[in-house]
C-alpha cells in the first residue's frame, strides 16, 4: 500500500502581482499530479492551502478540476483538509475544496474526522488558530481512539508544531498523541521529516517557493512531494523532487564592487533556463537610491523576472534623515488619519506595514495583514 503526500500548494497566488508567478505555481501543479500518476499510488492525501485564498480565482479551480479529473481517471482517491489559508473564517462557510467531491476528494472535517482506506484509518482536522487549539486537542485525543483497530493509521493536520516553528505555532508537540504511523503534515513550507512517537512526521513543504526565506530549504533538500511505501514493518518515505524552472537568486553586493558583481552575474543569470527572481542587496558607502536603482536595473530588466532590490545605505546623512524621522510621531499621525476606524488594532497594523514596505520587506507586510485579518475573524 503506497500513497503520495503534498501540501501548500497555494493555487492562484500571484506572487510579486505578476502572472508569471501565478502560472509558475499551476505548472508546478500539473507536474506533481503527472509524476503522481505515474507512480500510481493507492491514495493521495493533501493537507491544505490547496489554494492561495479561500475563493481562488477560476484558473485555479480549473487548475485542480484538471488535476483532480486525472487521479480519478487513475483510479485514485484523495483525502484532504482545508489549511489556513482555504479555510473561510465565517460561520457555516464551505471550504473550496468541497467543490471536487465528484472527483473523488473526500475532505476531513469536525462533522466527518477521518475515513478508512480499506484497513488504513485517515483521521484529521481543517486548520485550527491558537485560540482553539484546546478544541483541536479533543479531537486529536478523540481520533487517537478512534484509530486504534486500524493496521495503520495517518493523522493529516495543517498546523506549525513548536518544534519546527517556535515562535508561530498553534500545536504544541506534547499535544499530538504518538501512536499514529504517519503524520501527514502542512502549512511549514521547509521540507521536514522526523521520526516521532511511533511513525514519522512529515511535512512535504510548499510546492513552489512562497516566501524568500523558502529558498535556502528548496536549494538542500528540494520541492515536491513525499511517496510512502505502507507496506513492511518500517515505514518507508520517499522525497520525490521536481525541479522548479525559475530560480530565485539571493544576492548581497558591496557598492564599490558593483560593476564586476553585476557583470558576473549576469552571466550566471544567462545560463539558466527561464528569467530568475532576482533579490538584491547593495550595501556599504553613501550613494543614491535612485542611481543605483537605474544602474541595477539598466543592467537586469531585460535578464529577469523581477528585480527586487533593497539598499543599505551607511553614511552620517542617513542617520540624520532616520533621527529626523524618529522625532516625528508617527502612530500619532497615523491614529488621526484613521480615526473613522477607531482601533488601536488598526493604528498599529498601519504602523508595521508601514515600516515593512518602507524597508521592501513587501511578503512580511503581506504575511502581517493575512495574520490581522485571521484573528479579527476568529475573534
Ligand atoms: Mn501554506
């Protein structure tokens, strides 16, 4: 009994607002769905944030109408849970993943916590915040009974865990109960694999790189999916790696040394398949935003993607403007400026989007506001 394992694959995110982007995390998509067939497992599990949004735009449910058609054709069912980012923080609202029942998507949720596959037990939850993770703790305690005269058992759950997320999880590890044989995990977007209680914790991790910080696990240990082998004593996973045809180039240049940096990596740039995503930084002496923005792109617009660029500029009229700044009050400014909204909550999501975007940080200001809107939500 072998099955495949995928998470996070974020359909319909347009990432940098490009298109591009959008198209990159569909092909991504095809392909996995293409290598899955061809290895013919028995089922599919797929832990959530199928979609970017919990209403994806109409490619992306084309994208997974597609998708889905073919594991069926195939004859492979698939069992899923809504994650954080499909799940409709409304009373009574439906997750899009209900959509594809005909085709054969049996979604896991607190009216129908887990399936059996033949002797396997499929047992789960959709994404629970921190607010209720005492809820979710039921459950996982209800499930663990529920699982005990199964030959095998899977507990299929988007959350972060403590242990791999320290500062953002909703799941403490001393939660989970340990008799399970495979933790069928999402939402961490690394690649994760870990043995735990008596089976593994797995986290397959994104489908195509979501944040930057993604880069450095993509560049060890790939993306794409696991394949589990259920069959002897030991629990055999397979990372099945897909190469993604865009790059994401991470680099870091001293001004003086601009031109030669420039020219090497231009080089580099040319040798690769599809125009990369290019994040730099130039740092060190005092020299103009604006000239070196027209130098860098004067250098790479044709060659890339994208140039996201950040400047770090050290020089004694820096800091001046920064103290300058750090004189005026700027919360005050911005709590009168919105005061049609009178929320302190408000004020103070303006204040750090503000900070994020004025430093280019654009995919932290995003996370930040995805975050205030969750916890309006659940409150
Ligand atoms: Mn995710």
């Amino acid at each position: 009994m072998r099955f495949a394992h995928l998470a996070d694959t974020h359909l319909g995110y347009r990432q940098y607002g490009l298109y591009e982007r959008e198209k990159d995390y569909y092909n991504v998509f095809e392909e996995i769905v293409t290598s899955i067939v061809q290895e013919r497992p028995d089922f599919v599990i797929h832990s959530g944030d199928l979609f970017e949004f919990s209403r994806p735009p109409t490619q992306a449910l084309l994208h997974v109408q597609k998708g889905f058609l073919a594991f069926k054709d195939a004859g492979i069912p698939i069992y899923a849970v809504p994650g954080n980012h499909d799940t409709v923080m409304r009373k009574n609202a439906l997750p899009p993943q209900l959509l594809f029942k005909e085709f054969g998507l049996k979604v896991l949720s607190s009216n129908h916590p887990y399936f059996n596959h033949e002797d396997i037990f499929l047992g789960g939850s959709p994404y629970v915040s921190k607010y209720h993770s005492a809820s979710l703790e039921d459950c996982l305690k209800q499930l663990e009974k529920a699982s005990q005269n199964y030959a095998k058992s899977i507990l299929i759950l988007h959350q972060g865990i403590d242990k791999y997320l320290p500062f953002e999880y909703e799941l403490e590890l001393a939660q989970i109960p340990e008799t399970f044989d495979y933790y069928a995990m999402g939402h961490i977007h690394n690649r994760i694999l870990d043995d735990f209680g008596e089976g593994k914790m797995a986290y397959p991790g994104s489908t195509d790189i979501w944040k930057l910080d993604e880069v450095g696990n993509y560049q060890k240990k790939g993306k794409g999916y696991y394949l589990v082998d259920l069959a002897g004593d030991l629990l055999d996973v397979e990372a099945v790696n897909l190469d993604l045809p865009r790059e994401f180039i991470q680099k870091e240049m001293e001004y003086s040394q601009r031109k030669a940096e420039i020219e090497q990596l231009k080089k580099e740039i040319l040798k690769l398949p599809q125009k990369p995503v290019l994040h730099l930084t130039v740092k060190g002496g005092n020299f103009s935003r604006v000239e070196a923005f027209e130098e860098l792109n004067k250098a790479f617009s044709d060659l890339v993607l994208t140039m996201r660029p950040n400047f770090q500029i050290e020089s004694l009229e820096n800091e001046k403007i920064l103290r300058k700044g750090h004189s005026l009050d700027v919360k005050s400014m911005l709590r009168e400026r919105l005061s049609d909204l009178d929320s302190e909550l408000v004020t103070n999501l303006a204040l750090e989007l503000l900070q994020e975007i004025g430093e280019g940080r654009l995919e932290n200001a995003e996370e930040l506001t995805h975050k205030f809107y969750e916890e309006l939500y659940d409150h």
